[in-house]
C-alpha cells in the first residue's frame, strides 16, 4: 500500500471504519477472553431458555434433582410457575438475540455455535407454545405412558 | 449470510407449521365415540343427560389435562384398563379440562386417540364445568369419598370418579363409589373397583 510512497487515503478511511466498529463493540474492544465471554453469555441465555422452557412441563414431570433436593409439593410449584417460567425462556430468548445483534456490529462477529444455540432454543420455544400437546404426548410416551 | 439465515428461519416455521397441521388437523376422537363436545353452561346439561341416559351402567368420570404428561399417562393406564375389561355396561366421560397455561385449545387427535375405546365419550371442559360441580357435591356431603389428590385453585383435575349402576345425576352429582387421583397412580384400583361394582 505505501509502495508509492504516499499513504493511501483508502487505507486511512478503512482503519478509521475498523476503529470505529471496535469502538462500537463494548466485547471486542478488551480483548480475546472478553470476547469468549459474549459467546457464552449467548449460549447461556439460550441453553437458560431451553431449560426453563421445558421446565414448565415440570409441573407434571418427577425430575430427577427435585426428588433429590427433596422439594415437597414441587408438582404444584411447576404448575403455578409455569406461566413465569413462559416469560423466563421469552426473555432469555431476548438476551441471546441482544448478544447475537450486538455481535453482528463486531468485526469477527458471533460465533456460529451461539448462533446455532439460539436457534435452537428458538426452535424449541416455538415448538413448546405452539403445540403442547405434542411435546407432552412425547413425554408422557418417554415416562412409559405409550399405548 | 443474513439472507440464509432468514431462509432457515423461514423454512423452520414452515415444516413446524405442517408438522403441527399434520398432528392437529380436526378434533377428530376415535371411530366409534361420539364426537368431542366443547362444554359450555349452555350446553351442560347435555353431559348430564348422556350421564343419566347410561344408568344401569358402571360410569367412570375422568378429569384431566390435554398438555399435562402426567395426565396423558392416566389416559394410556386407563385404556389398557379398558382393554383387560370388555364389559359393554361401562361407560367413560373423559373430560379435558383447561389447567395449565399451554391448555389454550381443545385437545386434538393425537391426545384424543390416547383413549380409542368405544365405550368413551370425550368433552372438552375449559371452564371446569364439571369439576365445579364435584367441588360442589364434595363440600355439601360430608360422607362423600374425598380424594387425597388433586386441585388447583379449588379446582379438581387428574381425578377418577366412578359412579355405581343406580347413580342418577339430578340437581345435583349423586355420590361416587370411588375418587381419588391422580390417575395414573390409580389405574390398577380403578380396575379392581370397576370389576366389584360390575359383579353386583
């Protein structure tokens, strides 16, 4: 580029785009493990939406660790919560997507995990709210409930 | 790439759409049953004459939830129930009753066919019409079997009732021979209830 001996006015209005997109993104800006540590916050709220999506099948559900904890009357916890845990995996869902968009205005983007995780979580809540009756005919068939 | 993205997502909410079409298409209950009827107060009484109309047979009320895995366990133990007792003088009311938030809509095929016996008739009971009036009964006699399960703000669901031969439901449910819940737990007592009250 300075083979000519001038500096390139390109080069210098490229460098200033660059600085102003790391500028831009609060998770680049730091350094590698920062920027790891956006990728996880997507992957968690997504992987937080699945878990508390299928929680609220819980209501109905002898879940392992709750046995384990021992949480008497856990069946009517899940059964009442699962209206809030509904509004947990909507706004999980929102926070990956939040990471995932601030990502996008990055440099090197969001990793193709973190978007495949929210996806999925995705996928999974569409599935969960718009046919119930499916997923609880799968469990009731995985919990040994097949005719 | 947001354009493939897009796609993907496009193409997702699309074979989601079909597979939930697929599953869902009509309320459609299995051959033999008379079709699936959407309770309301006006048309409860319906319920009560198809009750009234099978006296002389042994009548076994269920209570349950269309998106409840529980619940659809109950629904598997008592066709096989079912299956081990062919006696024509039983007759089943399964009633779906709207529990759970993702209880937004009537239950469909796949939930319906969970009971295919002919001897079931099936109703869906959003406003728990039904398990309104066994509270009811419940309260105001003092000697009527108390189930040790299962409410939910008051209302009753994942329950057996069975009612004898010479019950008759008048202005009010007559007294059941049997409640308890939830159903799947009870499937097996259900089958020894209904086989006494059978041989009288």
């Amino acid at each position: 580029m300075l083979r000519s001996g001038r500096p390139s006015k390109v080069y210098d209005s490229g460098a200033r785009v660059r600085r102003q997109k790391i500028d831009a993104c609060p998770i680049r800006r730091s350094g590698r493990l920062e920027s790891l540590m956006g990728d996880w916050k997507t992957t968690g709220a997504s992987v937080g939406a699945i878990f508390a999506s299928l929680l609220t099948l819980g209501c109905c559900l002898p879940l392992p660790f709750i046995g384990a904890a021992g949480v008497a009357g856990a069946s009517v916890f899940f059964a009442g919560a699962r209206p809030w845990l509904l509004g947990l995996s909507v706004v999980l869902l929102g926070v990956g997507f939040f990471q995932v968009y601030r990502g996008l205005r990055c440099r090197t983007g969001p990793s193709k995990w973190a978007i495949a995780c929210l996806v999925v979580s995705t996928l999974t809540m569409i599935v969960l709210l718009l046919f119930p009756q499916v997923i609880a005919v799968l469990f009731a068939n995985l919990l040994g409930g097949r005719r | 790439m947001n354009k493939r993205l897009s796609l993907i997502a496009a193409l997702s909410i699309v074979v989601l759409l079909t597979v939930g079409w697929h599953f869902y298409r009509g309320k459609t209950v299995p051959a033999g049953q008379p079709a699936l009827l959407s309770l309301t107060a006006q048309n409860f009484d319906e319920l009560r004459k198809a009750f009234n109309a099978s006296a002389g047979d042994v009548r076994v009320v269920l209570l349950l939830s269309p998106t409840c895995p529980t619940c659809l366990r109950g629904s598997a133990a008592v066709e096989n129930v079912l299956k081990q007792n062919s006696n024509p003088h039983l007759r089943v009311f399964a009633i779906w009753e709207a529990m759970l938030p993702t209880d937004y809509a009537r239950p469909g095929t796949l939930v319906l066919g969970r009971l295919s016996d002919p001897r079931v008739a099936q109703y869906w009971d959003k406003n728990h019409l039904f398990a309104l009036e066994l509270a009811r009964k419940l309260r105001s006699d003092a000697d009527h079997p108390q189930p040790g399960c299962c409410t939910r703000d008051g209302v009753h669901w994942d329950e057996i009732i069975v009612y004898d031969q010479d019950a008759r439901w008048d202005a009010q449910l007559p007294r059941a021979a049997y409640v308890e819940g939830p159903v799947v737990d009870n499937a097996p007592e259900l089958s020894e209830v209904m086989a006494r009250l059978l041989s009288i």
